[in-house]
C-alpha cells in the first residue's frame, strides 16, 4: 500500500499530506504532559519571550549550512 502510494505523482502526494495533515490538526490531540512537562515548557516559553532574540530565520541557517531555499 505505501509502496503505490510513493509511485503517485507528486502533485497527488503532496495533496494526500496536505489532507493527512489537516485530519490530524483538526483533531488536536497532542501528548498527555505531565506537571512538571508543563512547567518545564513554560519556564522556556517564558525564557524565550523575555530574550527578546527571535534567532535566525531559515534562509539564514541555511545559508550558514550552505544551502539555499
């Protein structure tokens, strides 16, 4: 099944993904987190917002890897 899957054409992958995708965002089911899961992402939520460094955009890091977009 996977394997007539990859042998689509690529528009048609890429709009099989894109639908995959939107089934599973519509259903919004993340990890069970627990307390201290929570606490830890906002602690660096928190740490990141008062930085004030948003880091480099893709284009940059991949310009400093070598490649381009």
């Amino acid at each position: 099944m996977v394997n007539d899957l990859l042998t689509l054409p690529l528009a048609q992958r890429l709009e099989l993904v894109q639908t995959l995708w939107d089934s599973i965002a519509a259903e919004q089911i993340g990890p069970e987190l627990s307390e201290a899961d929570r606490k830890l992402i906002d602690q660096r939520l928190e740490s990141f917002l008062s930085d004030g460094d948003p880091g480099l955009d893709a284009h940059q890091v991949l310009d400093a890897l070598g490649h381009a977009l």
